[in-house]
C-alpha cells in the first residue's frame, strides 16, 4: 500500500495518521465549544429573564 502512495506521490502513513488525529482532536474541540455555547445561552437567557422580571416590577410599581 505504501508503494501506491510512494507512485502517486500522496501522503504517507505518517501523514495520514497525524490528519486523523488532527481531525479527532479538531471534532472534539468543537464538541467542548457546543456545550460552552450551550452554558452561555442558559445564562443569558437567565439574565434577560431576570432584567425583564424587575423592570415589569419596577413599572408596575411607578403606576400604583
């Protein structure tokens, strides 16, 4: 097989594994990036369900 390679002068071995492990390690890091995402969203929803929460009180305060 490796003479395929050597003929058609593609990569080699080395240079496929070493793409593999790039690509393994690549899908992983967007996997943690994903769930960061995620964390965020939770907390900027929490936050702006918050804000909303008191500015409603606070208006309904000012029209009593």
């Amino acid at each position: 097989m490796e003479s395929l390679f050597r003929k058609y002068k593609i990569m080699s071995i080395e240079d496929l594994k070493l793409a593999t492990f790039n690509a393994v390690s690549f899908m992983v890091s967007f996997t943690h990036v994903e769930n960061s995402l995620k964390v965020i969203l939770l907390l900027a929803s929490i936050v702006y369900t918050v804000q909303k929460i008191y500015s409603t009180h606070k208006k309904n305060d000012k029209e009593l």
